[in-house]
C-alpha cells in the first residue's frame, strides 16, 4: 500500500481511496493485462465501491503519467499493460488473451519513412493468434 502512494505521489496523483485501491492491484511488482472491466469484476469481488467509471478514469489518468501502456485491439478492446518497457505482444482472438512478446524477439529490418513533419515515436506489433 504504501509503495503505491510512493508511486502516485511521485507522479503528481492524488493517492484517493480508489487510486490506492487500483494501484494496490496493478503494481504489485507481477506484469500484467487486464481491461477496465476486467479490472473491475476483479475489484468488484472484493467489494469496495469502486465504479466502472472510476477505474476506466483511473487507467487513462495512469497513461497520461505513463505508469501503464494501452493497447488497443480493436476499437471494442482496450488492454492496459503494467510493462511499460517496450515490447510487442501475441493475442489469441478465440481466448481474448495478450501476452508478452520480448523486444528482443522480434527484428524488424525495414520501416516506412512516415508522413512529411512527422516521426515514429515507437513500434508496437500485436500478431494475432487462431487455433
């Protein structure tokens, strides 16, 4: 509990009840993916309060600090990645599952020159998987 009021703190974050709560679950040191809803059925068996709408403002407000990565999927599915180092990742369709693909792992030996006054700020490959 108190590393996650460290971490909030030292991202200018206001260690509320909710934030502290969330936090508690996502950095607890083990690298994970998990939507909003996902996060909240997990939250919600605990039963603390806390909203949908609550950890949907949290994840984003702990993007824009950069303490998580989103991935989106699709424009029905949003991942949020505690490993904010970089990396790619594998995502299973028929299981709706996405796990870690290690940088290292992957060599992409050519990019497109991106459009006139622009810049790659980075790459991020998601391969979809089928049985």
């Amino acid at each position: 509990m108190h590393k996650t009021k460290e971490i909030l703190r030292a991202n200018q974050l206001r260690p509320t009840k909710q934030r502290v709560l969330i936090g508690n679950f996502l950095f607890d040191g083990i690298d994970k993916h998990v939507t909003a809803e996902s996060l909240f059925k997990q939250l919600s068996n605990e039963s603390n309060g806390v909203s949908l709408a609550t950890v949907y403002n949290t994840l984003h407000e702990f993007c824009k600090k950069e303490l998580l990565n989103k991935i989106i999927i699709d424009t029905d599915k949003v991942y949020f990645d505690t490993n904010t180092n970089s990396h790619h990742h594998f995502f299973s369709d028929k299981e709706k599952m996405i796990s870690d693909i290690k940088s290292n792992d992957v060599i992409i030996s050519s990019m497109p020159r991106p459009p006139k006054g622009k810049k790659i700020k980075k790459v991020e490959l998601i391969i979809h998987l089928e049985d």
